[in-house]
C-alpha cells in the first residue's frame, strides 16, 4: 500500500496538495448493483417454491441447483471486487508542480499520466444530468499548451472547487 | 465393453465442478487483493474492504461446502425412475399423453 504523501517519481520540492477519487455516489451505485444482484437468486428461490416446489425436493436437481446458486454467489463477489478496484484504484493527484493521473484499467493494465502545472492553458469542468448537479460531481477537462488532447479527471467531487485550487497552483508555480 | 456398461455417473460431477468455480473465485480473490494491497492507499477504506471481501469470501465457501455435505453425491446422474416421478409430480394430474 502506498501512504497519502506518496508521488510518483517525486522531484526536489514537490509536495502534496490534494488526492482525488471518483465521487463516493459512485460507489454507492456499485453497492446498490451488488444488493440487486445478490436479491436475483432469493427472488428466483420465491417462485420455485411457489410454482415449482418438486424442484426443491428433487435429488439431482436441487444440488444442482445449490452448486450454480453458490457459483453465482462467488462470480458476483468477483464481478463487485473487481468493479470496485477498477473504480477506487482511479486516483488524481494535485502536486505543487503537476497534475498525475493513475487510472486502473482491469488486471494488471495500469496507466500513469502527468501533466506540468506550467503547461495548463484552460480547465472545463462540464456537470451533465440529474445525479451530478445533484450530488456535485463532474468530469474536469485540463487543456494543455500545444496539445490538442485533454486532461480528463472523471466524476470528480466539487469539479468547480478543484478548477479554482488548478489555477491557483498555476498562478502560484 | 464391459466397463462402459457398468459405468453410472453420478450427481459427484456437480461438486467437483464448484470446486473447479472455488479455486477460480480463489485466483481471481488473489489477483483483485493484489492489486489494493499494490496501488491502494493506505486508509481504512481500503483496509476495511480488504477485511470485509475476505471475511465474505471464506464464510460464503465455508458456509457453501457446509451445506453441500449434506447432499448425498452418490446418487446417479441419469435414473429413469428419479426423472419419470419427477415428471409425474410436475405434471401431475395433466395426463398429457393418456388417450
């Protein structure tokens, strides 16, 4: 595990200024997928046992069908794991001198991108739909100097906030 | 061939296929802790679900291989008369094929 100071590739006099994760309302949308996934197979059970109760007794279907309701069980413990880690291993870091970006794309596929505080030209922050105006989160769009691609931070909390914070560092470096 | 012949596969196959589906749930465990013992944050957020995913896990295959013990594997795969009383009973009373 890393610690909250810890910079990749720190350089001389650069410190911590803030962590970013992805609004925690996404998380909740990943606990709420495992409650509705983990409902499926009890609500399934309700209607065997009201329409097909023989099925209950049955000494070959019933293992059966407890080996695939445990099956399923422990695929969808995998599936919320690793939703879960692709989402909270996404972190943004905001240095006195860059913007770094560490972005989990599945099993053992990691990228890491940086961005110098000099080289910022213009920050977006775009808030679109009901949840994200309501909840205040947003993507962040960081245009560069002499790049034509952009920075973006994903479902970031308080998008605005974090805007202000990018050009205040900028003015500050 | 004789030994064909008296060849019955029983329900066993169901069971040793969970514990196929339990060593792959146990690599994919593995590769997922991997990865926020790796690159996670040291925090209580990810320590908590370090400890819950974990604790889930082993009581959901202890809990499971508890309750399949009290299957009786031995029991044929393909038997005639478990399938035709199991028909009956989920038809029953429809006589669908008496004329």
């Amino acid at each position: 595990m890393v610690g909250s100071n810890f910079i990749p590739g720190r350089r001389p006099g650069e410190n911590v200024v803030a962590h970013f994760w992805r609004h925690p309302i996404i998380f909740i949308g990943i606990f709420l997928m495992f409650v509705v996934l983990f409902l499926i197979p009890l609500a399934s059970y309700l209607i065997i046992e009201n329409f097909l109760p023989q099925l209950l007794q049955h000494p070959v279907l019933l293992p059966l069908l407890t080996v695939l309701l445990f099956s399923y069980y422990l695929f969808m413990l995998t599936f919320s794991l690793n939703v879960w880690v692709d989402n909270y291993l996404d972190v943004w870091t905001l240095t006195n001198m860059r913007i770094i970006s560490r972005n989990q794309l599945g099993w053992f596929n990691r990228t890491n991108s940086e961005l110098e505080l000099s080289k910022v030209q213009d920050v977006a922050v775009d808030q679109k739909g009901i949840l994200p105006t309501l909840f205040n989160y947003g993507n962040l769009h960081v245009q560069t100097a002499g790049a034509t691609e952009r920075f973006l931070l994903k479902n970031v909390p308080s998008p605005v906030k974090v805007a202000r914070l990018i050009h205040k560092l900028y003015e500050q470096y | 061939m004789p030994f064909l012949e008296s060849f019955q596969p029983t329900i066993v196959i169901f069971y040793w296929a969970y514990l196929v589906v339990v060593v792959i749930f146990l690599l994919l465990f593995l590769v997922n802790l991997y990865h926020l013992l790796r690159f996670g944050f040291f925090s209580f957020v990810n320590l908590g679900v370090i400890l819950i995913s974990m604790l889930v896990s082993f009581s959901l295959i202890a809990f499971s291989l508890s309750i399949l013990q009290s299957f009786d594997w031995s029991t044929p795969l393909i038997d005639s008369n478990i399938f035709g009383t199991f028909l009956d009973g989920l038809l029953g009373g429809l006589e669908l094929f008496k004329f």
